[in-house]
C-alpha cells in the first residue's frame, strides 16, 4: 500500500514537473504586407455588366492563437484615396459625397469581436466602419498555412469572399445604375515582424 502511494506521488511530480517544463505557445502576431495583400470588389453596372475595382493600399495586423482561437484578432485598414477601377473619372466621382467621400470618411476599418475555429481557418465576427458608418458582420477566413518567404521570413495568409450592401453605409445614391450588392474578395498575407 505505501509503495503504491508513493508511486502515485511519484507519477504526479513527474507529471508536474513535465507539465511545468513544456513551452508555452505564444500568440503569433503579423503585419499585413500590403504587396502580397489584396481588397477588390465589383459592381453591376446598369444591370449589365461587372465594372471591378481594388485598393492599392491595405495595412494592418493579426494575431493568431494555436491553442486558443478566441484570443486571435485581425485588424485591417484601406485607405479610400486608394481606390482603382482603371478610370481616373470614374475614382474621382466614388471618392466624392455621392459615394465613399474620402475627404470626410478617409479610412475603411475592420476590427475582429471574436474568432472562432472555422472548417480551414476561423470564423469571424468584427466591426466594419466605412463611410462613418459602424456595423458587425461576420465572414469566414480561409488558410492560415505558414511558409517562410523569403527564407527565414514567417509568413501566413487568408482569404474571404463576401458580399455588403451599399445601403447598409449610407451609400445608396444610384442603385438603379450600380445595384446595392457589392461581392468583395479579400486576400491578405502577414509577416513577423
């Protein structure tokens, strides 16, 4: 009986000490490289065609939590000067009053509420402040596979697809010219810093 008990105590310290010994998983934290990162959309122009469009500048961070996914958070930010659908008329007028007014409201932001695990990636939910205008959505990124480029660089990516409603910002002016859906695909990459 007392070499059984003093197994047991043995088999505990054991555990404790191996327990105490093992390293903690850091959170991974990365900044967005805006070369390899892309936010494009398009429209539907009088209900005919797709006219596409992207901004040249993105920026932002995320941090990721392999033992905790509700400790992960990704923050993004597109400068709306940036804006490109290969028209400088057609930029000019989407950054006026009538539509992103990007003397007024300069930023699009997105900033993560909670994040869950998702079948490929995480599910996640945030707020998405864009023409002075704050509102959750919730959309599921895919990837999170980890490479090193260039060699000794640590690098991740994701990817979504999701679809706003112009009218949900305050930017329902020409609905019968553009339609209010608007699909968006966004493509981000993060390096260690």
């Amino acid at each position: 009986m007392r070499n059984g008990f003093a197994g047991l105590v043995l088999v505990a310290l054991v555990s404790l000490v191996l327990f105490a010994s093992a390293p903690v998983r850091a959170a991974e934290t990365y900044v967005i490289d805006n070369v390899h990162s892309s936010v494009s959309f398009k429209a539907f122009h009088a209900g005919i065609s797709w006219v596409h469009g992207r901004f040249d500048e993105v920026s932002g961070s995320f941090t990721l939590d392999s033992g905790d996914p509700s400790k992960c958070s990704f923050k993004l930010t597109l400068k709306v000067d940036s804006i490109d659908t290969n028209n400088k008329d057609r930029d000019k007028h989407l950054k006026s009053p009538d539509f992103f007014n990007a003397a007024q409201f300069p930023t699009i932001t997105f900033q993560s509420t909670s994040v869950k695990p998702a079948e490929a990636g995480y599910e996640v939910t945030g707020d998405l402040t864009m023409h002075g205008v704050k509102k959750s959505i919730t959309f599921t990124l895919k990837g999170g596979k980890k490479v090193q480029f260039p060699p000794g660089k640590n690098r991740t990516g994701f990817t979504t697809d999701l679809t706003l409603k112009r009218s949900d910002w305050d930017m329902g002016k020409m609905l019968n010219a553009l339609g209010d859906e608007v699909p968006v695909s966004i493509g981000i990459e993060g390096v260690q810093p």
